[in-house]
C-alpha cells in the first residue's frame, strides 16, 4: 500500500496519463466512450459524486466528448460496475500482476512500448462494414510482412515500425529467436484473417454473393480466433486489430441474423499451428467468390448482347438470329435456367421461330418448353435496377477504354480477377504490377511507358510508400492516374475511372 509520502509522485503520475487520455481522446471515439463508462463507474465506487476533486478529475476525462457523443445512458452502469458491451468480448478479472502493471503506469515505470497500441483509426458506422474490413485486411498485412522480414534479417526490420505493428516491434526484439516458430505462427495467422477480411470487403454489400456470407462469417470468426491464440503466447494482452475484427463480426452476425457456433467464446480458440491449412480453405473459399464474380458478369454480359441480336432481329438483320441461337445456348451452358424472367421476357416475341429452331440444340428446346408453358406474354417487366445502372457505367468505361491497355498497380495478380477486368472493359491487356516491399517503383515506368496504355489504375490500400513516384510517371507520359481505394469490384472500378478520368480520356485518340 502507498504511503502518505508517496501520494505527490502518484498524483502527478495519474495527472500525465490523464493528460495523456486527454489528447487521444479527441480522435478517438471509441476511446470516449469507454472512459464515460469508466469515470461513471468510479464515481460509484467512490459512492460520492458531489465530491469536487473527484468532479474536477471526471471532468478532464469526459473534457473532449462535450462536443460531438451523447451523455452516458444510465443503462450503461449497474451496481456500481460498467455493463459489458454486446459488442464487445467478455475479457477475464483483474490479475495481482495485471494491478501491478497498472500502479507502475501509474508511477511511471513502465516502459511505453509494452503497452497495446490502437491499431486502426475508429471508423464512423456510417462509412460501412466495407472501409472497416478493407483497413482491418491492410493492418493484418502489415503485421505479416513486418514479423517476417524481422525474422528473416535476424531482428533488424527494414519495413520501419507503423501503429499496427508497433507492439509488435518492441516485443520482437526480446523475442525473435526465442520464439521464432510462434512469430511464425503468428504471421501465418494474420496472413488468414488479412485474406478473409479482404474477401469480405468486397462481397459484404453484395446482394448476388449473400449466400456465400454465412460460410465467410464462419472462416472470420476462426481466422480472428486463431490470431487471438498467437498473439496471447507472445504478448499476454489482445492485439487491437483483431478485438475490432471481433466487434465487427458480432454486429455483422447479429445484423445477419447469422449463428456461428465455433471460436466467437473465450474457451472455444481456433488452433492458430493449423494456419496452413486454414489458408488453403480460405484461398478456395475467395477463388469460389472469384469464379461466381466472374460468372454473373458473364452473364450479364451475354443477356447484353442478346438484346442488342433480337433488336436486330426485330429490325429485319436476319443474320443475327443464328448468334442470338448461339448466344441463348451459351446463356444456358453458364448455368442460367431456361426458365429465367429475363430469357422469357426477351424470346416471347421469337417463341414461334425458337420451336422451329429448337431441334437444333437441347438448350433451345428447353428454353421453347419453358416459353410454350406461360399461357400470355410475361408481364413481370424488371425495372431499371442499381445494378443496371452499374452495367450502364461499366458500358460507358468500356467504350473509353476499348482496345487499350491499362496499367493496374497494387496487390497480388489474380488470374480471374484480371479475366474479369479485361473482358468487362474489352481491353487489350491488363497489366498488373504488384508491390512487393522489397522491389523498387522504377520497374513500373516501362509499363507506364507504352503507347497503347490509356490509364493508370493505383490500388493506394495495396501500394508501397514508394510508388508516389507513380504520379510523375503518369504526368511524364501523359497518362491519366486513377486512385483505387479498396478492391477489384467491376462496378468500383468503372465509377472511379468515370469520375477521376473520364473527360482526359473522351479526348485521347484510340488505338487501333
């Protein structure tokens, strides 16, 4: 116990870390609202609250929320004890060391760099789950990267320490050879909840990909569970990335209406020494999403092109009739079924010509029984959709940019998502440079260079620091530089384009 004659030092050191709270607080929402609950909370304690030193002390805390964040509810304290956020994981009492440590903060002899560090800005709820899962997946990235260029140059980082890997920093340091195989597990972790997260980004506001959700939700809730274990064999406190990852998978499932049984409990921990093994369920899961990404713009695509040979066809071009036969029977080959709106809506007026033309093709003949069940023409015409006003930007994008080539810079090349952006944009080519920590920007000016590239695309969550050179390329070569805030959406892409681009591209000559 503190004696009277150390009371002086220990106000002074409660002073600074107030002080301290103080500046954090005004950018920190979260953070805000956490000291709300717990000044409430030692006010109980105290059992006084018309104290003045105790109210001048509240004060200072709460000093930084009078301006934007609500006064605490009086739910939010009960018995004198701060309620647990539903939001929030369930953590364990107080240990006498835990106490320890804190009279130390307190007194000021603990070292700054063993405490936890906030990973990641607090991100409002209105900016969606999507920016909080693209930030989430580049932390996680760093964090790999970091852990094993550490290990690899024995201890000596050439990546540089960020707010993400701090904590990390200090405790490789003590630890990288002591412990190698759990750093290495650790890095392994983060390299799965940093795929998962990513995957999730793109697909979570994505109406066509809800029903591959529940299966994501499941390998998040392993993936940020198995992080959790690695980070407590190495550091004993929670790293920050995956409490938030945590959070946002309880608001996520909750929203959804999803359950997830496994590794969302203290006492039910994902195995983070199987991280091999998770990375390749979760590689096939992403490759899964990329296949049905690019199977529904295909098929969008064909229904485009069908409507442009029937109206054709209704113009008297009768050459088109034998494509839009082709065009039916490759719509059916991708797994749409004859029995589609769209596909009844579109052939009502052929269906005498389709029943003459269906013995050439099963799919056709299909397609015809389909149309001779409906008694009377369809009525249940689709309006315009978001999503066909999105095809009508992707066409606008693609009218501009076809038959060129385009310099895409940042992240690992995927075959299918480079597929994808190539056929949904009619290119030439789609060059994808990525941005390996240890390669120079130098390596993309040839690519730049070339005449025929009409645009160059930065994914800025993807690319290194060093690649702001990108920017005095493009000026060198008269190239127009798009910035891609987060993924590979066709839909994205095409808006971005459209709206940093589209006028310097309107006026470039076109390549033959």
């Amino acid at each position: 116990m503190l004696t009277e004659e150390h009371q002086p030092d220990l106000t002074g050191a409660i002073q600074a870390v107030i002080a301290a709270l103080q500046r954090q607080a005004r950018n920190d929402g979260e953070l805000r609202h956490h000291l709300r609950v717990l000044g409430a909370a030692l006010l109980s304690i105290a059992g006084d609250s018309d104290d003045a030193d105790t109210n001048a002390l509240v004060e200072i805390i709460v000093n930084g929320e009078r301006s934007g964040s609500s006064e605490l509810q009086t739910e939010d304290v009960a018995d004198g004890r701060a309620t647990a956020d539903a939001n929030v994981p369930v953590l364990p009492p107080a240990t006498d060391d835990d106490l320890k440590l804190l009279a130390a903060h307190f007194a000021g002899q603990l070292d700054v760099t063993d405490q936890p560090v906030s990973a990641l800005p607090s991100t409002p709820s209105d900016q969606g789950g999507a920016i909080q899962l693209a930030e989430l997946s580049d932390c996680f990235q760093a964090k790999v990267m970091h852990i094993r260029q550490s290990l690899g140059s024995l201890g000596k980082n050439p990546l540089g320490s960020s707010p993400c890997t701090q904590w990390i920093d200090a405790k490789l340091k003590q630890s990288a050879q002591s412990q190698q195989d759990d750093w290495e597990v650790l890095a392994g972790s983060c390299e799965v909840a940093a795929l998962v997260a990513d995957a999730l980004s793109e697909m979570v506001n994505n109406a066509a990909l809800k029903k591959h959700l529940p299966e994501g939700l499941l390998l998040a809730a392993e993936a940020q569970s198995a992080v959790a274990a690695a980070v407590q064999r190495l550091h004993k406190k929670p790293d920050p990335a995956q409490e938030r990852f945590f959070r946002w998978l309880r608001q996520r499932t909750e929203a959804e209406q999803v359950y997830l049984p496994r590794y969302m409990r203290r006492g039910d921990t994902a195995d983070p020494n199987q991280w091999q093994e998770r990375l390749v369920r979760v590689q096939a899961w992403r490759e899964t999403l990329e296949r049905e990404i690019y199977r529904r713009r295909h098929e969008r695509k064909l229904f485009g092109k069908l409507r442009y040979q029937l109206s054709q066809v209704d113009s008297g071009a009768a050459d088109q009739w034998p494509r839009a036969l082709q065009t039916i029977s490759a719509l059916i080959d991708l797994g749409v079924p004859p029995s589609h709106r769209m596909l009844r809506q579109l052939l009502w007026p052929f269906r005498d010509q389709l029943n003459v033309a269906s013995a050439e093709a099963r799919q056709l003949a299909w397609v015809a029984r389909e149309l001779a069940r409906a008694a009377t023409s369809p009525v249940d015409a689709e309006p315009l959709s978001p999503g066909d006003r999105d095809e009508k930007l992707v066409e606008q994008v693609a009218d501009l940019l076809r038959n060129t080539s385009v310099v895409l810079i940042g992240g690992d090349e995927r075959p299918l998502v480079r597929q994808t952006i190539e056929e949904a944009f009619d290119l030439r080519e789609l060059i994808w440079c990525d941005t390996r920590p240890h390669r120079s920007h130098l390596v993309v000016e040839p690519f730049i260079a070339r005449a025929e590239v009409s645009v160059v695309l930065l994914a800025i969550r993807w690319a290194s620091h060093g690649l702001g050179a990108v920017r005095e390329f493009c000026e060198r070569y008269n190239k127009p530089l798009v910035r891609l805030p987060a993924g590979y959406s066709i839909n994205q892409i095409a808006h971005h384009i459209w709206e940093q681009a589209s006028e310097r591209l309107s006026v470039l000559p076109k390549s033959s």
